[in-house]
C-alpha cells in the first residue's frame, strides 16, 4: 500500500521505497481480460473468418499477439450482460444446427457461430485460461450444470458425451465460474432482489459443488461498497471462493476523470471488511478474495454499449488507466483477480481494422504495468500536494485524498519498479525518492500526448512509450500528465 502525507504546493514532493516492506503477493491473475458477444468484440474482434490476418480457425493473429504481449492469464466469456439470455448448448455442435437468436442485452442478433468449443480453442492458441459466466437471468440449474459437465466431467454421462460427440474427447477443466452477472441491476433480464439472488445463488452454488468440488465460484457482488455486496456474503460465504465487483469511471473534465479510479480503491477496502465480516458470523476460516471482473474507463453517453461501445481514449484517459492500475497494486493483498472490460473493440485498449490494429492511449500504461508490476507489493509513503476540486464520484472530494501524484511500487524479478502517475494538466513536480541509491542505473518508461485531448488512430499514432536510461541523482522530473515507470536493480 501507498501511505500518505499532504504537503503545500511550494514544498518538494518525496516517495519514500522501502524493500523490506515487501506487503503481498501480486497475483498474475489481476492482468485478466474479459470478452464479451458485444459489438465488435467477439465477431470482427478475435474471431474474424476469412480475413487474411486470422488463422485457419478464424482467429486474428494479431488479437492472439496482443492478449500473449499482454501476458494475460485469464479471460472472462461470454458476458456480461449477454449471459442472462445465454444458453450455452445451442452455441456447441455443428455449425450449421446452431440457432439464431435475439440479443436483448445490446439490441443484437446472436448467431451461435462462436461458442463454448471455440472459445475453448481460442485460450489453448492464447495461452490463457477460461472463465465462464453462469446464466441465471433465463437459465436453469440444470442448464448450468449441463455447463460444467460439458466442460469438466471425464465420466460416461450425457453431457460429456456429447462434448465428445463434438470432436473434444478431454475435459477443459475450466476452473472460474461466475454465479450470474450483475443480476443486482434493472437492466438486466431476470434481475433480482439480494434475498432472492441469495437464495438461489447459495443452492446453485451446492448442486455445482457437488457435480465438481474443484472449482471456483464467483459469488455477483455490486460495487463493493453497497448492500447488496454486504448482504449476499453474509448469506453465502460458506460457498463463496470469489467475490465479484464492477465499477466504471468516467468524467468529462480531466482532473475528476484522472482521480475517479480512486473510488475503486475505496470499494476495495469496504468489501474486504464485508468479506470478514461475513468470515466472523460463519466461523469461516478460509478468505474469499475479490474478482474485480469488471473495470474501465467509460463513458455510455459517448460510447453506447448498443451501438458498440467503442471509445476513443485520450491522455487523460491514459491517466485514469494508470490511477486504476496503481489502485490494484496497492491492494493486492485483497485481489485474487481482475479483468479490463474489455480487451478488443468494446471499451478497449485494442481495436481491430480490417488491416490490422490500433493501440489506444490506455493500452500503453497497462502493458507497463503487465509487463513489470508484478511480483510483491513494496511499502511506499507519498508525499505532495493535492487536487482539492470536484470528484466523480462526488465522495472521494469528502472521504479520500487526492494526490498530484498516484504512485505504487513493487519488487519483481530482483528490481524495484517504481509507477508514478502524475495528473496535473500544467505543472511538472521534482521529487526526491527516498530508497533509490544515487548513481543507480534506472529504466525510464515514460507515456504522454502533447494535449490531455489526444487520441490513437489507424492514421495517426500520437501516444506511445518512450524509453530511456538515467543515472539516479537526488531529485526525478515527472512531467505534467504523464505516466512514468521507473525501474532499478533492488
């Protein structure tokens, strides 16, 4: 974790590294995606028959590339929204048996083209591991253990059966699996009250226990900080591995837009003492972590999830991006895993062309942050001033501080890497870093626009990583909105 001191504006900012503070554990699984059959992002996203940049199974090369750079180890499927209407078994078998049907969620047309088996396919080609979100918008139990069966029995029983009936005579032992989504929400088909959701989520939860004891269930929380989130744990703890979280962020005017990750921070913290609370009352001795399953920049007035969903991110976005990466290092300890919504074309760090892909701002800071921020949290103290306006979400003006300067650290592989995010539209602050020798050898990555309103497009690429090398003195310069990762050996 970062602690925090707020100085005068005039006074020189610190960030004090001490790695011996080493905090917890980084899992790899906070660098998860999340695919979703929404606009672009499954069709024309990573399966794109008969374009000359996918393989033989239509699966983009270039897509595949990207989730490997991004060293993602786990991808959410197939919803979302898009799951409450989802039956898995008419996406399975010969192509053209699969029905069409209407996509309530965003106003579509499913046509079953891709499905369990392909996407199946698609993580082996990856490299990353399933998944999967359960139905319990028009879904049944047994529709959902069918599901499991399907996937994971190695028995001579109907579904499995028919898994190899479809060509996949192993299991796919898919381990993750989600126990609705965002069923708490109006705009859902079939959504519920928390009693009701309990209720059903906690006999679900059994029968699928019972059918296969080794997996992971992920319990549908709200935002962290709500009742509902309190509520179901307190029901369900017993059965709960996981529990699922969903914030956005966005904001028109920079500085609320650059700061509204912090409210993740605090959602974090408030469900992780619901989680214990609800350990106390049922004596339960084993800690679910969090599946912050969700998270992003966006804006549904700019970006309309039924017409795609597909932002254009600028500088400040990169930001934002930056802040919300800070705030998963910074609460590792509580993390068991994370998933960007999403990773192509809806909402995302990627979009595909027909003749290759565009990298938008946000992608840069998040690759930095796959890449090198992983390993163990190190103990930081910040100190500088703040930005002291107006917030979105309006409580982190009241509850929470809000740095110039959102910075993490970890220790990885024997170096310190050190991510400072600096927010200020106009003003650059030398730092002293307390904990790196002077005269060390230090790995600049450094990622900024000329303009906070700056965009990537297939025509011209503004943002990117710039790399350097410096010799370590008293003080570093962070330029005015600008991510910088630094790296030394420990």
């Amino acid at each position: 974790m970062t602690t925090f001191t707020k100085i005068s504006e005039d006074a020189t900012p610190s960030i004090s590294i001490d790695t011996d503070r080493v905090l917890s554990e980084i899992k790899p699984e906070i660098y998860s995606g999340f695919t979703e059959h929404m606009g672009r992002c499954i069709y024309g996203g990573l399966y794109d028959p008969g374009n000359s940049l996918s393989d033989e199974n239509g699966f983009r090369k270039d897509v595949i590339e990207v989730f490997q750079e991004l060293k993602t180890p786990v991808v959410r499927y197939p919803g979302g929204n898009f799951v409450a209407t989802y039956h898995w078994y008419e996406g399975v078998g010969p192509k053209e048996n699969r029905p069409a049907r209407p996509e309530l969620a965003w106003d579509g047309v499913e046509m079953n083209t891709f499905g369990t088996d392909e996407f199946m396919k698609w993580c082996k080609v990856v490299g990353t591991e399933p998944y999967l979100a359960l139905n319990m918008g028009t879904g049944t139990l047994d529709e959902a253990l069918g599901w499991v069966e399907y996937c994971n029995s190695d028995k001579n029983t109907y579904w499995a059966n028919m898994r190899r009936k479809n060509g996949h005579e192993k299991p796919y032992n898919v381990k993750y699996w989600a126990l609705g989504n965002e069923v708490y929400g109006e705009w859902q088909v079939a959504a519920m009250t928390k009693e009701d959701y309990a209720k059903k989520a906690y006999q679900w939860a059994k029968a699928l226990k019972l059918l296969d004891p080794s997996i992971t269930l992920i319990l549908c929380g709200e935002t962290g900080y709500s009742d509902w989130d309190r509520y179901v744990l307190q029901e369900c703890i017993k059965w709960t591995d996981m529990h699922s979280i969903h914030i956005y962020t966005s904001d028109k005017e920079h500085l609320p837009n650059a700061s509204a990750p912090l409210s993740a921070e605090r959602s974090i913290e408030i469900v992780a003492a619901y989680i214990d609370q609800a350990r106390i009352q049922a004596k339960c001795k084993t800690r679910p972590t969090i599946c912050f399953d969700e998270w992003n920049i966006w804006d549904p007035i700019r970006a309309p999830g039924d017409k795609g969903a597909e932002e254009l991110y600028t500088v400040s976005d990169m930001l934002a991006m930056a802040v919300w990466c800070n705030v998963f290092i910074r609460q590792s300890k509580w993390l068991g895993m994370t998933n960007i919504a999403q990773n192509i074309n809806v909402i995302a760090p990627v979009m595909t062309t027909p003749r290759g892909l565009i990298k938008q701002t946000i992608y840069f800071p998040y690759f930095l942050f796959t890449n090198y921020m992983r390993g163990n949290t190190l103990g930081t103290h910040l100190r500088c001033g703040t930005y002291d306006g107006r917030t979105q979400p309006d409580w982190i003006e009241t509850t929470m501080d809000t740095p110039w300067l959102d910075v993490s650290a970890s220790l990885y592989e024997g170096k310190v890497g050190l991510a400072v995010a600096n927010i200020h539209p106009e003003k650059a602050f030398d730092v002293e870093i307390k904990g790196l020798p002077e005269g060390a050898e230090v790995d600049v990555y450094y990622v900024t626009g000329e303009n906070l309103t700056d965009v990537n497009t297939e025509e011209k690429q503004t943002v990117g990583i710039k790399e350097s090398k410096w010799t370590s003195k008293a003080k570093y310069t962070f330029p005015k909105h600008s991510f910088t990762l630094l790296r030394w050996k420990a």
